[in-house]
C-alpha cells in the first residue's frame, strides 16, 4: 500500500513539475509574442506618422489622384489589424472602459457600412467605410501600445517629431533648398505657406496642435536639453502659423486656448503666456525680412518654371541668410524659455502658492479670456498699435476678419445646404462622398465647393443621426472620462495630455475647415482618442454587468479578435486591388498622353485591367466610355456604342448623381440628333443641379440647353406640322426662362459681403430664343425685355448681332425705338437697316 502511495505521489510530482514547465514555456512565449507584436506596432505607427505625411497628408480630395497613396496606407493598416488580431487572440477581454471604448469604435465604421446601401456615390461610400476601418484601427492600435507609459510617450513623439520635420521642410521650401508644390503659395494675399498640406488653414491647425505639444511638453520635461529643444521650435512654429495667414486659425485659437487652460495649473498657465509671448516676439520680429527672403527666392525658383524649379544651395546668400535669421533667433528664445524654466518658474511657485491653493485657481485666467474677449474683439476691429505689430499681409487679414466677410458667409451658406441634405436623409446619411456628389442640387447659390468646411455637419450628412450620435458619444466618453480622471490628481497625470492637445486642436478647427479630409490628419486625431482611452484606468463593474464574464469565456472571447482579422484581410484585399486598379489606370492615361501613335487597343489593355481590379470605379469606367464613343464616332461600329451602352447603364446604377456621365451622354446624344433623349438628360441633370452648373467649368449651362432644345424640338414639330408638340415645346422653354430670371433675381437677396459664386446669367443664346419666341407670339413688350438683357454695342458675333436686329423690330412694333442703339448698330453695320425694316414690316 505504501509503495502505491508513494508512486502515486512521484506521478503526481513528475506531472506537477512538467506541467509548471509547460505554463512557464507557455507564458515566456505569450511574453515574446507580445514584444515582438508591440515593437511592429509601435515601427508601423512611427513609419506612418513620418512617411505618410509627406504624402500631401493622404488627403482625400474625391478624385482618381489622391488614391495611390491612400490604397497603400490602407494595405499598411490592413496587415496591422490583422497584426492587432492576433494580439487579441491571446490577450482580449473585456475588463476595463478602454476596452469598452476599444469595442465601440468599430460602431462608426459600421455605420459608414449601413449608409452605403443607400449612398449618393458608391465608390466614395466604400472608399469611406474602408478610411474608417482604418481610424478604428489606429484607435485600437493606441488602446494596446500606449497603456504603458513608454509607450504612450514615444507615440507622442513620434507625433511631435513628425511635425517638426514637416516645419523644417517647409523652412527648406522657403528657403529654396527643396521644392514641393504649393507648399509655398504666392497669392493675391502675399505669401502663404501650406507645407505638405498644399492648404494654409490645414497647415495653421496642424502648427497649433504641435505649438501647444511643445508648449505643453518643454514645461513637463526633466532634461534641460529636451526644454531646449521643445523651446527651440515656438519661433518656427508662430513664425510659420503667422506666415500661413489663417483667419481661421487665429479665430479658433482663443476656443482652443479656453479648451486646454483648464488642464494647466495657475502658475503654469502664466508661463504658457510668457513663452507664448517670447516666441511671438521672435516671429513677429523676423517674420517681414524673412517674407521678403522667401518670396525672393520662391520667384528664383520656381517663378519662371514651376514645373522644372531651379533649388538653390543651403549657402546660397539668401538662403543662408534666412537660415541663420531662423535658427539664431529660435535658439535665444529656447534659451530664455530654458532659464525662465529653470529659474523664474520655481520663484513663481513659491510666489503663488497660496493663490494656486484655491481649488478653481486655474480658471482665474480662462474666466478673464471670457470676460476681457470684447476687448480683444475691439483691438482687432480697429486699426491700432497691436495689430501694426503684425506684417503688412497678416494685418490685413487680421482686420478683415468680421461676420460680414465672405468666407464667413459663405460658410454659414454651407451649413445650412448641409442640413437640407440631412433632412431627406435623416437617420443613415447618404453615405461617404455625400456632400461632394448631392451639394449641387441643394445650394442656395451658384458655388463650387467639394468640402462643408466644418467636420461634424460633413459627418452628418454622411452618415445621418445614427453616426452623428456614435460619434458624440464616442468623444464625450473618452474626453469626459479622461478630464475626470486627470483632475483626481492620479500618478498618469500628464502622461497623455498630448493626445488631448492634439486631437482638441484639430477637431476644434475643423469646425471650420475640412482637416479632417486629411485621412493622415484623422488618423492622427483616433490615434490620440485611443491613447487617451488607454489612460483611462477605470474597471467595468462586473457584478453590475452580469454579461461580462460570460464574453471573456470560451468561444465568446474569440469571436471580437476572428471578426477583426478576417475583416483585415477583406481590407488588405479590396486595397491591393484599388491599388492595382490606380497603377494600370494611371498607365492608360500616360498612354493617351503619349506622342506616339498607339492603337485603340493598347491604350484598353491597361485600362481594361484597371477596370477589372476595380469594376465600378467612376473615373475608371469614365474614361472608357470616352474612348468607346470616340472609337464609335471614327469607325461607326455598333459595338462600341453597345458595349458604351453597358456602361453607362452601370454608371447610373452605381453612380447615379455622377456628373461627367450627364455630360457625355449629353454630347452623344446631340451629335447622333437624338435630341429628345437629350432634352431627357438635361432635365434628369436640372434636378441634381438647382443652378445648371456645367461639371466642366465655363461649360454651357443645363437651363440654356434646356431653352435651346425646347426650341428646336418646337421648330421641329412645327415643320412636322405636329401643333400640340409645338406648344408644349415651346411652354418648356418660355417656363425654364422665367426660372432662370427668377433665381438670378434671387441672388440679389445674398449679404453684401458674400459673392454669388459662379457666373449666372440669361445669356445672349437664351436671350434671343425668348425674344423670337415672343415675337412670334405677337408677345413684343415680352420680346424686347428678354433681348434687352443681352443689347450692348459689342455686335461682333452673329448671336449678338442678331439680338440687336429682333431687339430693335420688336420695339418698332409697338411704335418705339432705341435711338443711340439703332443709330451705332446700322452705322456698324449699314446692311442691318433693311434687315430690320423687313422683319418689323414683315408678317411674325
């Protein structure tokens, strides 16, 4: 029995003991898995924020142009998700709020999904759904990487650094050491910088994100040097967000003050206006000479040839010049924000002790921004000592700014058409590209404008209440529970706070400006709410939440992590195929361009595997229905125009609102003389476009095509002897007339500040159509007010010509005339006397 017992219990050591091994091999493994996952996460998120910005920022522009490098930052998103999913695998539960948060993310994407089905544009609704995919996934990608301190400061970092590096590549193009199109701009404003972003008021967000970062950073920063450093940057930073000459930024800038100050104890807060002042000094100080640098060496460069610049050499005297300017005024502003760090803050402290004591002592200074913001109000409206302070082209913009101010109108214009949209899709949106593709049909005035100008009302439209609400809920929950936890005085205190510095800055500016169309910018913006969601160290209540414990067993604790890879690998393939689809139509067109003389055929090879990796891409099918009834209209074979057909059947199903198709179809239509198909067109067109608008600028407007068809189908039925379609005809274009008096009289009702957008007139074409068409009708006072619109003493081209000769019959028959008129024209034109005689003479 004893020998039993004993063996019994040598089993169970040896069993013990392998098994202890087994775990301890287990864990070392998990442990080596986990590093080597953290270390890619953190290589990718580092090549991201350093790579894809100098990719014009990924923005998304709702054209074939743009999508090369946004189909290669989705493939790179795509293999870290799957990446993410394997770290899930073994690591997911629900245990906390940031994975709740974590959770919830994935619901704005899926909305953008939802809203797909009923999208204005489907390619633009899928290229969305896959851009979201990829915020959540840098959300995700922060929730993990940055719940340790580490490697939430190397994050923002790399944010940080990557900022820095895209100002000191500005500095290059000012200096004429580089060349990027239109990061220097020369406008009828002066000097405006734009660097990566090509736009200026994207530039002037994206340099305050960083100058509070840096700000935020030098006062939080232990290592002298790293004070240095940080301190070094606040010249070039104002210096550049002066120089890109942002109304907006400089709106924006008291909210966003007003956002972060809360965060900064009192004494703090006075030092944060001292190296802000410090730093303005030194911009403001070297900001004219080195405008005047910049916009000499800008016309050496690039002035003559911008397509072939001429760079400079770094000791180039200007150059040169302006470099030292920049980096000796930089370092003596570092270094008085060093000492002032180093010496006068600690004195201050002791100071304000007990000042800083009170509990609400740091909204002292935010309540006085509020109370003395009239003030400030004043020094800016009137022409006063501060303000001349500032360089002459950023005075003028400063005094400029007032709610009478076209862009201000225009604006607000915006943001009411955007609501129009919202309310004929109220709950889903109409999925992504919505404004750019329904705008058109909802304007109050004739303008061209791809972007809302303010993220949230873009985000409406897109995707209706339901993702409006996700995506407040989303920032309230992470923002709210974030503040709540930094002001309990918890040892994370400020380790995350540039996050917040930089998605507040960003989103409160964009609620101006479309920075958010960046997709680098926006990633950048979740990538901060996930590190934000990381410090938030506060656990779910299970005992509340039964259902928790049962999601972190079993099957269950697998289904978010299988899911969100087999998602990543329909992400990985729908991107490489976009991608694939972008290069062979990029091929095509490089062809079409080519002097050599190629065949039909070589040009549809390229064009017809781009087709295939991408089957209903708008631009894609496009150009092929070009080329089809290009090759029709040479060789009059049938099967072009059936397979152009095809197509554009396709193009109406996906894209139906596409404005190019009109347009083509339109033009085919006219030259085969099916002209009632394309009265069909134009009307189908006046429907999505309340103002008639050409979608080639310049382009003859749909309501004088609708005029002039109407016209001719009249005429046609009357030689037909066919009276009933001749009336009704001709009704159509006398009703599409007084429309198009009625709206142009409506542009009169606009602000005197804010301009009406693009040309909209009765022109000379439409004009004289109504005028015969009048005349004709015994209709002479009707007759001589539509000419009237288009007299004038330029009778150079036949259509003018023939408005004067109708103009001056028509008010013969009611007995009058327009003497100085009739007396230039017939001396002009001596000939058009008896024309005229014979037409007020003659029967109508």
């Amino acid at each position: 029995m004893w020998e039993k017992m004993f063996r019994k219990r040598l089993e169970m050591t040896a069993s013990t003991k392998y098994s202890y091994k087994a775990n301890k091999v287990l864990v070392h493994q998990e442990s080596l898995h986990k590093s080597v996952l953290y270390w890619l996460f953190l290589l990718f998120i580092g090549l991201f924020l350093f790579g894809c910005l100098f990719q014009t920022a990924l923005f998304y522009g709702y054209s074939v142009q743009y999508e090369l490098p946004l189909s290669s930052a989705l493939i790179a998103a795509g293999v870290m998700m799957f990446l993410l999913s394997i770290h899930y695998f073994y690591r997911w539960k629900l245990e906390n709020v940031t994975d709740l948060l974590t959770l919830g993310i994935w619901s704005i994407p899926a909305i953008y999904f939802i809203a797909s089905f009923q999208a204005a544009s489907g390619h633009y609704a899928m290229l969305m759904v896959m851009l979201n995919v990829m915020y959540a996934t840098f959300f995700a990608l922060a929730a993990v990487v940055t719940k340790q301190r580490q490697g939430a400061q190397w994050v923002q970092y790399g944010i940080v650094f990557a900022g820095y590096a895209a100002v000191f590549y500005c500095f290059m193009n000012m200096f004429g050491n580089a060349y990027y199109k239109d990061a220097v701009m020369l406008s009828g404003e002066g000097l405006r910088l734009t660097s990566v972003f090509q736009y200026a008021n994207a530039y002037a967000a994206y340099l305050l994100a960083l100058l509070l970062s840096a700000l935020w950073l030098l006062m939080n920063s232990r290592r002298w040097y790293m004070i240095l450093l940080h301190g070094s940057m606040v010249v070039p930073l104002l210096l550049s967000f002066f120089l890109t000459l942002s109304r907006g930024g400089l709106v924006m800038l008291p909210v966003i003050l007003l956002a972060i100050l809360p965060f900064y104890r009192l004494v703090r807060q006075i030092s944060f206006f001292l190296y802000l002042a410090v730093g303005s000094a030194g911009a403001l100080l070297i900001a004219e000479p080195i405008r005047k640098i910049t916009t000499s060496l800008f016309e050496q460069v690039a002035g003559r040839n911008p397509m072939n610049p001429n760079t400079v050499s770094l000791f180039d005297p200007q150059s040169l010049k302006g470099w030292c300017m920049v980096g000796s005024i930089s370092i003596i502003a570092g270094l008085a924000i060093l000492l002032s760090e180093r010496y006068l803050v600690p004195r201050l402290e002791q100071i304000m002790l007990k000042i800083s004591e009170y509990r609400f002592a740091n909204l002292f200074i935010p309540i006085a921004m509020i109370v003395f913001g009239l003030l400030a109000l004043l020094l800016i409206s009137e022409n006063n000592g501060i303000v001349k302070l500032l360089p002459s082209e950023l005075q003028k913009r400063v005094l400029s700014i007032n709610f009478q101010q076209h862009s201000v109108l225009e604006r607000l214009t915006m943001y009411k058409d955007s609501l129009k949209i919202v309310e004929d899709y109220p709950v889903t949106g109409a999925g992504g590209g919505a404004w750019t593709t329904l705008y058109q049909q909802y304007q109050n005035n004739p303008y061209i404008v791809k972007q809302v100008h303010n993220f949230f009302l873009q985000y409406l439209v897109e995707t209706g209440l339901l993702g409006f609400l996700a995506l407040v809920v989303l920032l309230v929950s992470v923002y709210g529970l974030y503040a709540l936890q930094f002001f309990k005085q918890n040892e994370d205190r400020g380790h995350y706070q540039v996050f917040y510095l930089i998605s507040v800055s960003i989103l409160l500016h964009s609620l101006l400006d479309f920075e958010m169309s960046y997709a680098y910018l926006a990633a950048v913006v979740f990538l901060c709410l996930g590190g934000l969601s990381a410090g938030i160290k506060q656990t779910l209540a299970s005992r509340k939440m039964g259902w928790i414990p049962h999601l972190n067993k079993g099957v269950f604790r697998f289904i978010y992590p299988v899911v969100m890879g087999l998602l990543s690998i329909v992400v990985i393939f729908v991107a490489v195929k976009e991608l694939q689809g972008n290069h062979y139509y990029n091929q095509a067109v490089a062809k079409l361009d080519s002097p050599a003389n190629l065949s039909m055929e070589e040009i549809f090879e390229p064009l017809e595997a781009a087709i295939r990796s991408s089957p209903a891409h708008p631009d894609y099918l496009i150009l092929k229905l070009q080329l089809l009834y290009q090759a029709y209209s040479q060789s009059k074979d049938v099967r072009y125009e059936q397979e152009a057909k095809k197509i554009v059947t396709l193009l109406n199903s996906k894209e139906p609102y596409n404005k190019p198709v009109l347009e083509i179809e339109y033009n085919q239509n006219v030259s085969a003389g099916k002209l009632n198909e394309a009265l069909k067109l134009t009307e189908r067109s006046l429907k999505q476009v309340t103002w008639g608008l050409n979608v080639n600028q310049g382009g003859p407007n749909w309501y004088d095509r609708a005029v002039a068809l109407n016209y001719e189908l009249g005429n046609r039925a009357l030689t037909g002897n066919q009276t009933e379609a001749n009336v009704k005809h001709w009704n159509q274009a006398m009703d599409w007339y007084r429309l198009v008096v009625s709206k142009k009289e409506s542009l009169k009702s606009l602000p005197n500040g804010q301009l009406q957008g693009e040309p909209f007139e009765v022109t000379p074409g439409t004009s004289l159509i109504i005028g015969q068409l009048n005349y004709s009708r015994h209709n002479y006072k009707e007759a001589v007010e539509a000419l009237h619109r288009n007299v004038n003493d330029q009778t150079d081209t036949p259509v003018t010509k023939l408005i004067v000769r109708w103009y001056l019959a028509a008010l013969q028959k009611q007995g009058q005339t327009d003497l100085p008129i009739y007396e230039a024209f017939v001396l002009k034109h001596p000939e058009e006397r008896a024309e005229i005689t014979k037409l007020a003479s003659g029967a109508p």
